[in-house]
C-alpha cells in the first residue's frame, strides 16, 4: 500500500482512539431513534437501495492489489490549474449557469443568479489530520475566501473526500446554509454550524433555499468516518431553478434508480459524476468513466461534467486514466462532456471547454 494510504488508516485509528473532533460525532440515542422512522434505515444502519458490496474482495485482497499497483497515480508534473479564477468569480455570469470545478467533487456551481458549494474540501490532504493522508496533486484554484458568497452548501456523505473538518469550520463562521443527508447535521453541528443553518433529509425530500430548490436522491454508496459504517445517509442531489436544473452524484455505484430519478426529475441541463476512484473491487459503489456515461445517459442529462478525479490518490489506477477513458467512449458515443482544467469558470449555455488539459501534466 502506498504510505499516503497506509497513513490514512493509521491517521483513522490513532485518531479514533483519542476521540479527535475532525472524525465527527457519534450518533447519540436521540437521533438514532429519528433515523430509525426512515424506510431507509434497518437493523441500526442506513441501507442501500438493493444489495451493494463495499468491495467484492477481501481486505487482504484489496491491500495486496494496493501493494501490488505500480501504476501512476500521481502526476510527476504540476496541473495547469487555472490562474484567474477569483477575478472570473469576481464577475456575474452572462448566462443561466457558471460552474467551476475546484477539484475532486468540490464545485462552485452557479444556477439562476444563486451559487452553491459542493461537498467543500479545500484541505491540503484528505484526511482528518494536514499531517497524513492523500496529498492534493495541487493547491486548490481559487481559496475558500476567496469565493463569491454562498448561498447553499451541499454535502453528499460524510466520508473525508467530501466532508472536510476543516472546510466545514470556516464556512461556520458565515451563515450559508448547509443542505444534507439524514445524519451529517450532527458532524456540522459538532464543527460549529448553527442547527438552524442545517437542512437535513431523506431520499427523496425536499427542501427550497434561496429560490432553488434541492432533492435528496437515492444513491448505492456507504458512509463512515471511523470503522464504524452507516450511521449517516448517502444522497445524491437534484438541484432545480424555476428553469434549469443540474444533478449533483456525490459517490455511487451504477443502479436503476438513476433512470427514476431521470424519469421523475430530469432532464438535466448538467450532471455532475464521479470517474475517479473506480475499480471491479469495488464496482458496486464507484461509476467509473464508462458507467458514468450509462448514468449520464439514464438520468437523461444534456452535459457531463466529471467529478472526483485528478485531485487525490484514491484509486489503483493512473490519474489521468478517467478522463482519458471517458474521453475516448463519450465521443464514441456522441455525448457532450466538458473538460475544464481544475479552477477554470465556464458557462455550459455558451461554451462548453473539451482540452484534454491533463495531458500536459503526463
């Protein structure tokens, strides 16, 4: 196993042991006893909308395929990360929809006239200490402070990759509401968010901030910040203006529910989805490139832009592998994918960008 990987269980476990604040809080009775009216909660924990393995192997397996993986999944040269983000932030979008992607699954997307923040992580590594763990590949484009102010936060899950500590305490110091699944308010709350500020739901509920209005969707992934698993739920999120919409996946393995979810709230103008991470060992709860364009495909998007890449080494495979692989079958098949370089702003209504940037980083 790679030592960034190694030091991350360590980190996990050293950490647990003395009761760090950065692993969240537990789920005291009183919340359980709330959870447990949810149709989605069975034998104390969250369940998946039909059988999902975590991984298809053994943890012996899995670690000796860690060993095992030569492949380059660190990019031996900087990212040609945007320059000018703040001051392209700085500006109103001409259009309906601006959307930068910041890295991994954090993006700042802005719908009607409102901004919204996706599972924020501006940490230098994925972790909950700065001193282990899954380095970033490159500072983020553009800094926390640095960005418009917020009129949403959305979380997907609560694992380190999409729910950062030390995120979360400074967009506490504001009053952006955070919109969540069932069980993650008691982590904001514990790194100093409001209770009134949190908007916490189940599959399918829904809540309006700010003029939009956000729906909580089924997804097949998992949760937990220590080893206990499950006690918080997963969502992916549908995002709706009064006339366009987008689709925010978090993680997630390939089901049917994406086509109900296209059936009941798409089309979508964008759909964010994640490619990066993806392995058969753990097929069931990441998509991958190709089941990112099936899922692209059933929830009945018109523009794909790829998550949860080319900022951390999670993965066994080459960093640059997805969006080349995702590359090469979207225009196999015809479908629109926007490639912006991590940090650059664009607006999907009237350019989509489609460089392969990362190519200058091999």
């Amino acid at each position: 196993m790679r030592p960034e990987r190694l030091c991350l269980v360590v980190a996990v476990a050293l950490l647990g042991a003395s009761g760090c604040s950065a692993l969240g809080a537990n789920m005291h009775a009183a919340r359980l006893e709330h959870y447990r009216r949810s149709p989605n909660f069975k034998d104390g924990q969250f369940v998946n909308p039909l059988a999902t393995e975590v991984t298809k192997a053994s943890t012996g397996d899995v670690l000796a395929a860690w060993f095992r993986s030569d492949a380059e999944t660190v990019p031996h040269k900087p990212l040609p990360v945007a320059t000018d983000t703040a001051a392209v932030l700085a500006r109103p979008p001409a259009s309906a929809i601006r959307v930068t992607w910041i890295g991994h699954s954090t993006v700042l997307l802005e719908l009607e006239g409102r901004r919204i923040l996706t599972d924020p992580i501006f940490a230098d590594r994925a972790s909950p200490t700065a001193l282990l763990g899954p380095k970033r590949f490159s500072p983020p484009a553009v800094a926390l402070e640095q960005l418009p102010p917020l009129d949403a936060v959305v979380i997907s899950h609560d694992h380190f990759d999409h729910l950062d500590w030390s995120t979360i305490r400074e967009l506490a110091k504001g009053s952006v509401p955070f919109v969540v699944p069932l069980g993650v308010a008691a982590h904001l709350e514990k790194w100093g968010v409001a209770p009134e500020r949190i908007r916490e739901l189940d599959w399918w509920e829904q809540t309006s901030v700010a003029g939009l209005t956000f729906v909580a969707v089924p997804a097949r992934h998992f949760s937990g910040r220590t080893l206990e698993r499950n006690t918080t739920l997963w969502a992916a999120w549908v995002i709706k203006g009064r006339v366009h919409r987008a689709f925010f996946g978090g993680d997630g393995g390939l089901f049917d529910g994406f086509a109900e979810i296209g059936r009941r709230e798409g089309p979508f103008d964008l759909t964010l989805l994640e490619i990066g991470a993806s392995n058969p060992l753990w097929g069931d709860i990441h998509l991958g490139p190709t089941n990112a364009l099936r899922a692209h495909a059933m929830l009945r998007g018109r523009l794909l832009l790829p998550i949860h890449w080319a900022t951390f080494d999670l993965g066994l495979h080459a960093w640059y592998l997805p969006g080349e692989v995702l590359a090469r079958e979207a225009e196999q098949a015809g479908v629109r994918v926007a490639f912006p370089a991590p940090g650059e702003p664009f607006e999907p209504l009237l350019m989509v960008p489609t460089a392969h940037w990362w190519e200058q980083a091999r």
